[in-house]
C-alpha cells in the first residue's frame, strides 16, 4: 500500500476526528478490519459481523500499533475518525485509494468461474503487464475494499473479482472499483435463495456497468440467454454471433482442451491446461479481454496455456491409489454438472463426493435431486452423497441407479466407510459448498 495521511483518510471517509491534530499529518501504512493483524501506523476499522462487532476489539488494535481507529460510536478516549457506518467508511476510503491510480481495472463477476477466470486473466495479461490481481477470493463488501489498498506503485494492470449474494452489492463494489473493463461470466443460480430468480441475478451482475469509467468496454459470455440481451458487449462463447468464439474443440480429458479462436477475421489453435469446457469459457473471456486492449492472438495463446488452476478448482491431484478431482471450493448446480461432465471422459472408474449446495433458496431440494439424476445418467459408477440437503441428491440418482448411490448425513460418518468402497485406480470428484469443509475429504483420499 501507498501510505496516505491520516487527514486524508478522515476526509475520504466523510468522518470527524477526535484526538490529537498532529496526527492527521501522519501517514497510515495499512488498513485493517483484523485487530490481531494490525501494525504500527494502520488504521483500524471494526466491522460490525454476524457474529462479532469489532469495536470490541479496539483497545487491541491500540495495543498493537494502531495510528488511529474508525468508530461508529463515541469513545472516552481519540484518537478516533467518528462515521455513520464503518463499512461504508471502508468502502469510501477504498474509492480514494482506487482513485490515486490511473491503471486500467478488469472488474470480474458471475455465478460461477469468477475466480478461474480472475486467475486466466492474469495469465494472459502478465505477460506483458505488471499484474495486480486480487489475492484468494476477496471477493465481498470488506474484501474488496482491503484488495484495493494493496495497489502499489509499479503495477501496470488491476484485476479485481467481485462477487455478490444479495442485490445491490455488486452497485456498491463497483462504485469503489470503477472497472475498465467489466467481465460477467455467466448468469446461473448460485445465491438465489437471496436474489428469487434468475432474472433479478442478471440484473445483480450487470450493476457492474453502472460504474465502469468513460471509455471502458464490458465483455460477456454471449452464449448465455441473460447476458447476450446487453447492448455494446464484447461477446465470446462457442456461438457463431459471439465476436471471440471458439470452434474445433477437442477434449484431452485431465490434460485439458484444445480449441480454435476466431476473433477479427484471425484464428489462432490455442490448449487450455485445465479440464472441462468451462475452462474454454474461461479461456475465452480472458481472450476477448486481450483483444479489447489490443494485444495480439499469439501473445494471448502462450498466456492461455500459461494457465494452472487454483487449488480447490478442478485441481487435479494424483495418489498411489487414485487421481482426485479437487473441486472443493465451492459448488452450485452448474459448476457440479460441470464438473461430472469433467469426469464422465477421466479413465478408471469413476466415483463423485457430492456435498451440499448452500444458498438455493426453496429450490434447495430440486437442484439438489437433478444433480444426482444428472450424475447417474452420466455414467458415474458410485454416487456418494453428503450432507443434510445432499439426501435429495441421493435420492435423484438412487431413483435412477439405486445400486450405485450412497448417503452420508456427515463427513465424518462419510470417511468412516469411503475407504471400503473404493477401489485402486479411481478417479473421484469431490465437490461441495465452501461450508461443506470438503477438503477434508480429499486430503484423507490422498492418504490412502
């Protein structure tokens, strides 16, 4: 972070100091919502959570260096910048940062492969950029925030992956990002127990444009039925009206996908390293970026096949006994038939762990019962299902395969027993909510 004084942050943040005035002269080196996090010369900001409020954490933050706190409430003793709403200071002080740097910003949102295709930008555009990407998957209302304030001189290109569960979020993000360039993904399910339908996670996503700078471009995936309805997008997808579009696919199972570009009356033979056609998808947005900042296909195909994906990403990882398809980090009911189709094409036989999918709202149990009736019709020789909402799953491909599923109503009960069901040679799928912790799965079928 580029350091700011401390009367600065005061006026970015609309607050009123209380304290000594020599201080608003000294700089902040860092922002912080962690007080155990917190250094000399920070700024701490308590967040109010669901489970704790971080002005009880103050004296602490103190403690351990801090030039000075926010407060939504009066203290006994400065200093302190007193505001309405310590989430939304954060937010505005974020804005100000953002605004002391004149590079382009990609914003990335969507319902499902913000974060694959955050990391397939990356590959393409640090290449010739000093690339800053967000770290992880800070991705929320104080994420996104602290991912702007690690901006630093030298960098050369921002690319910043904002994700959404309930309306108006992605407003708020991008009024404080002021994309260039506005990437959605797809329009899909995920977190619709939150939005209600479909059409209001469409209107969701596309709040991004509402704060992308003059002159900026937004790129979507133009095979999508919600998206395609944006007028002056950059489309891309397998679809002949699509203005990047790929044709010739060829499936190389685990080691990929090979594909034909064709963007500008050019064509260009790129591979994707990562399983799945979605990554084509991926490959594509990062493509029809590329071409909106003008750089040329072969430079854009050497970065593609730079790409290696995250862990928890369809990470494929090898055993003695088994290859694991680590697609633990998050699921929905596209990303998991997506990933069984990924599997459906892997050699030996082929076993799914399907944990449950948060945040459906009262579809839950629909969604859940078409995933296991979408894996037994694709072959899956054993469905293991866990999780409370993941007996809907069961029962879908119990329905159609009854000799091939399995119920779990806890992990732990699930490891207790997976081991008598396998065999050497396998590949297995893992996927499930974040909240499902299936990792843990994993690490133990790596083990064995």
């Amino acid at each position: 972070m580029n350091p700011f004084s401390l009367g600065e942050a005061v006026a970015a943040c609309g607050g009123v100091y209380a304290g000594d005035a020599a201080l608003l002269g000294r700089p902040v080196c860092d922002v912080c919502i962690d007080s155990r996090k917190v250094t000399p010369g920070a700024l701490y900001v308590p967040i109010i959570g669901e489970v704790h409020d971080g002005h009880a954490f103050i004296d602490g933050a103190r403690r351990n260096g801090a030039l000075c706190t926010l407060t939504d409430r009066p203290l006994a003793e400065g200093p302190y910048v007193l505001v309405p709403d310590t989430l939304e200071a954060l937010q505005r002080l974020a804005a100000f940062y953002r605004n002391r740097f004149s590079i382009p910003v990609i914003g990335v949102t969507g319902s499902v492969g913000k974060t694959s295709t955050k990391e397939m930008l990356y590959a393409v555009l640090s290449g010739r950029y000093r690339t800053f990407k967000t770290p992880g998957n800070l991705n929320n209302q104080t994420g996104v925030p602290l991912t702007l304030f690690q901006l630093s001189d030298g960098d050369e290109m921002a690319i910043i992956e904002m994700g959404t569960n309930h309306p108006g979020e992605i407003r708020r993000l991008s009024a404080r990002v002021q994309p260039t360039v506005c990437v959605i993904t797809n329009v899909g399910v995920a977190h619709i127990e939150f939005f209600g339908s479909r059409e209001n996670i469409f209107r969701g996503k596309a709040e991004m444009l509402e704060h992308m700078r003059e002159g900026g471009a937004a790129v979507v995936n133009g095979d999508d039925d919600m998206l395609v309805q944006l007028p002056d997008a950059v489309r891309y997808g397998f679809q002949a009206h699509n203005a990047v579009r790929a044709v010739d696919e060829e499936d190389m199972g685990l080691a990929g996908s090979a594909f034909t570009v064709c963007a500008g009356g050019e064509r260009m033979r790129m591979h994707v390293p990562a399983p799945g056609r979605h990554m084509i998808y991926n490959a594509l947005a990062a493509v029809a970026v590329g071409r909106v900042l003008g750089l040329p296909l072969e430079e854009l195909r050497r970065g593609v096949e730079r790409f290696a994906p995250s862990a928890g990403r369809m990470h494929v990882r090898r055993s003695a006994r088994f290859t694991v398809l680590d697609d633990t980090y998050n699921a929905n009911p596209t990303s998991v038939m997506a990933a069984i189709d990924v599997l459906e094409h892997t050699p030996g036989r082929h076993v799914c762990v399907l944990g449950d999918m948060l945040e459906l709202g009262a579809q839950a149990e629909e969604f859940h019962e078409v995933v296991g009736m979408y894996a037994a019709l694709h072959g899956v020789e054993l469905i293991v299902c866990v999780g409370p909402n993941s007996e809907q799953t069961f029962l879908g491909a119990h329905a159609l395969a009854p000799q091939r599923a399995r119920y779990f109503e806890t992990q732990e009960s699930l490891l207790s027993i997976l081991p008598l069901l396998l065999r050497d040679g396998d590949t297995i799928l893992v996927k499930g909510s974040r909240g499902m912790h299936l990792e843990q799965t994993v690490e133990t079928l790596l083990g064995l």
